[in-house]
C-alpha cells in the first residue's frame, strides 16, 4: 500500500508542478498585458494632453492675428472715411470752379481734377485692402472654430476613456474580490 501511494506521488508530482508552473506563467504573462495596456494608455494621454495644447495654442494665435487684422480694419476704414470727406470737399470745390469757369481758373481745375483722380484710385485700393483684411478675418473665426470644435471633441474622448478606465478598474477590483 506505501509503495502504491508513493509510486502514485511520483507519478502525479511532475503534473502537479507543471500546473503550477503554467498558472505562474499566467499570473506573470497577465500582469505583462496589464503593465502594456496602461503603458498604452499613458501613452495615448499624454498624446492627446500635447494634441489638447497644440489646439489651443492654435486658437490663441489665431485670435491674436484677427485682432491684428480687426485693427487693420479699423484704421483702413477710419482712413477711407476721411479719404471721403476729403473728395466730398475737393468734388464741391470742383463743381464751384466749373461753375465759375475762368480760363485762369483752367490749370487749378485741372490739378483738382487730377488730385480727385489719385484720390479715387487711393480709395479703390483701401477698399480692395478692406476686403482683404475681412477675408482674413474670417478664415481667422472659421480657424478658431474649427480648433475649438476639435478641442471639445477631444476633450470628450479622454473623458469617455477616464470614465471607461475607471469602469475597467472597478470590475477588476470586483473580480479580484470575489476571486479571493
């Protein structure tokens, strides 16, 4: 009977050692895949953390340039008006001297005349300056909301991944409890 009982330890010890060894390769190979997949997770935060800042610091250059842009804007239309007001006082003394029309009066009218051209031409060109700079303002918004739309959505995702990460640990936690 001893012989039977130790003949049968022999035979089961290499199958009982090798179930324990395959069940500590588990634990470990486990413990590998949890270590890799918070690596991962680290890893894609602080990826999204940069993507977060570059997308504000795209806004906020953005927002400087169009208030750049926007004071452009206003100087060229605070210029163009006194532009205006300056034809507006150069046409009435125009039609004054047509009115009075004496040949003296000739060459002055021809310098007024050509003064009134130049500053059409000035006017044209401020007004060509003014679309411009609105044109850029408002790729300048369109930029700011396009940045401010990824940001959010961005922002969205990490926190669905907090919340999933979270859920994740507390089933762990769950398993690991009703495990033991």
């Amino acid at each position: 009977m001893k012989t039977r009982l130790l003949l049968l330890i022999i035979i089961m010890l290499p199958l009982l050692s090798r179930a324990q060894f395959s069940s500590a390769q588990r634990q470990v190979q486990m413990s590998n895949t949890m270590f890799a997949q918070q690596n991962r997770m680290t890893m894609l935060f602080q990826q999204q953390q940069r993507i977060m800042a570059s997308l504000t610091y795209n806004v906020q250059t953005a927002e400087i340039k169009m208030a750049k842009e926007e004071k452009k804007l206003l100087k060229t239309t605070k210029k163009r008006q006194k532009l205006q007001e300056l034809m507006e006082t150069k046409q009435a003394e125009l039609s004054t001297l047509k009115n009075a029309s004496d040949a003296a009066d000739q060459s002055e009218l021809n310098n007024l005349n050509s003064h009134l051209e130049k500053d059409k031409r000035k006017l044209d060109k401020m007004n060509a300056k003014q679309a411009e700079t609105t044109k850029r303002i408002e790729s300048y918004k369109e930029e700011i909301n396009k940045n401010n739309i990824e940001r959010e959505a961005l922002a969205k995702k990490v926190e669905e991944e907090k919340k999933a990460k979270a859920a994740k640990k507390a089933a762990s936690k769950k398993e690991k409890t009703v495990s033991n």
